[in-house]
C-alpha cells in the first residue's frame, strides 16, 4: 500500500485551534480522520480529540490487517464517538455538551470510502479534476422548499454534529476504487470557506501533497486574513494503480512488508476502553436490527 501524506493544523486568527486531524494504518488499511470542534460550545477542542481517538482505537483493535467490514466500522464509529462526547460531558456534569464536526476516510484493497458529520470536508481529485467531495450539513444545502418550511435561519448554521442531543444525521459513500495520482483532502471549512473549490483544486494538484498542502493552508489564511478561522488539513496522494477488489488484498500486503504493524498520529489517552466496548456493542446491534 503505497500513499505519500501531509497534514497541518494553523490557529488562524483564532484564541486557540479546535481543529483535530491525523491518520493510522495497518499493512494493509488506513484511517484519516479530521474533526473541527465547534465554537458556541464549551470545550469543541476536546470533542475533536475525544472522536479522534475514539475512531484510531477502534481502527487499531478492529483492522487485523483489514476491517471485516468497512461501511460499519464508519458508522459505529462514529456514533460510538457522538456517545463518548456525551459521556464526557455528563462525567463532567456540564450542562452543554462539547460539539464537533467529523469527516473519516478508510482505505483498504484498493478503495477508499468515508463517512461525514457536519461541514468538514472531503474532496477525490483525478487528473486534475474535481470528481466528488461530501455534501455540508448546513442549512445552505437543503432545498429552498425546505429551507422555506423551516423559516428564517443563518444557512451557514449546521443542523448536525457530534455530541449533540440529538442522533446525529450522516452521510457514508459508496466504494470507489482509487487510481494512482488520486488526490484526497480532508478539510475544515477554515479552508475551503475563503476558497473556491477551483481554488483548492488547482493548488492541491500543482505540487506533491507535501508542498501543496502548506500552500493550501497559507492561501486560505492570505485570503481570510484576520479573521481566519482554524485551518486543518489531511492531504494524501495515492501512488498504486487501480486493482481489482478479488487481487487488491494480496497486491497491498506486499507492498508493507517492511513497516510497523499499526502506525499512528494520533495521540493521548483519555478514553475508557471498556465503556468505548460497550457503547460499540450497544450500537452495532441497533445498527444491524436497522439493516
């Protein structure tokens, strides 16, 4: 499995930087992750960590060196993230729970596929082109028939996230099979809010991902000036050709033959394993009754 990286995180001009990102893999697996804890809410910064970690633990006992099954890893992960939020906030007796955003990514034989909450974002770009990125969960994206129905309201507000009282509401892609030169960004909306997707596009592509991506953030920041909010990105570029799903399994576990079994960014250890067991447990057989 062959991939170059790169991620940073700027304060901006903000008091102090909410944003989480990083990414974790196996031999033949990985995880990125970003999240963008949100203000208006006491502690967003911890949110962010609290989903990080809860997701990178989870990848960790889970991908033995896959996952069994992608699609529910994402989604009980991040449900299993929105209840450790609240457990934090109810531990702490705090009568606003912490709130973020999520946007996770898994690649394995040869596809990627993500799972997203809220604003931050994910863009594929092939041959120097747009080919997909997540949908906001803003009030700006829903039809003006809605919006119409819902009344007067801020349509840069989000209508979901972690750690809210409510289920949060979240989009899962389809697989798609990634081809080499591929280009995915995950982002907070300190980067894409003062930049046209063209504009993101057009730096992501015109250098290797460890060049483009300070770029990226430094232009975001140039064009939002003082007002910037925290700007956090995880770049990467993939570097094998497109396989097909019966023969990916074998092509990637040569290719890591040399590294570590599990490798991470993602630090600390705030989290209780056996309550992240037990909430995982509770959701994936809700998650299956659903099914």
């Amino acid at each position: 499995m062959k991939f170059s990286v790169f991620q940073t995180s700027h304060q901006g001009g903000r008091a102090k930087n909410e944003d989480r990102m990083g990414y974790c893999h196996t031999p033949d697996a990985a995880l990125f992750i970003l999240a963008d804890g949100m203000g208006g809410h006491p502690e967003g910064e911890m949110a962010a960590q609290i989903a990080l970690q809860t997701l990178a633990g989870l990848f960790k006992k889970q991908a033995q060196p896959t996952l069994d099954d992608v699609p529910l890893f994402l989604e009980s992960a991040l449900l299993t993230a929105h209840r450790q939020v609240l457990r934090y906030a109810i531990d702490k007796g705090m009568p606003d729970s912490p709130r973020t955003t999520l946007v996770a990514a898994v690649v394995q034989n040869g596809e990627i596929q993500w799972v997203h909450c809220g604003d931050s974002r994910l863009y594929v770009v092939r041959n120097g082109a747009l080919l997909t990125r997540t949908r906001d969960h803003s009030y700006s994206e829903l039809r003006e028939s809605v919006l119409t129905k819902i009344g007067e309201v801020n349509r840069n507000v989000l209508f979901t996230c972690l750690g809210s009282p409510a289920r949060p509401i979240y989009d899962m892609s389809a697989p798609m099979v990634l081809e080499r030169g591929d280009r995915i960004l995950l982002c907070s909306d300190g980067l894409w809010g003062p930049l046209e997707d063209d504009a993101i596009i057009t730096a992501l592509v015109e250098a290797d991902v460890a060049d483009s991506g300070p770029k990226l953030v430094n232009l975001a920041y140039q064009t939002a000036g003082k007002t910037s909010d925290n700007i956090t990105v995880v770049a990467f570029e993939w570097h094998e050709d497109a396989v097909h799903h019966a023969s990916a399994e074998k092509a990637l576990s040569e290719d890591f033959s040399d590294e570590e079994e599990f490798t991470t960014t993602i630090s600390g250890g705030l989290l209780d394993d056996m309550d992240i067991e037990r909430s995982l447990s509770d959701i994936n057989k809700a998650l299956k009754k659903e099914r």
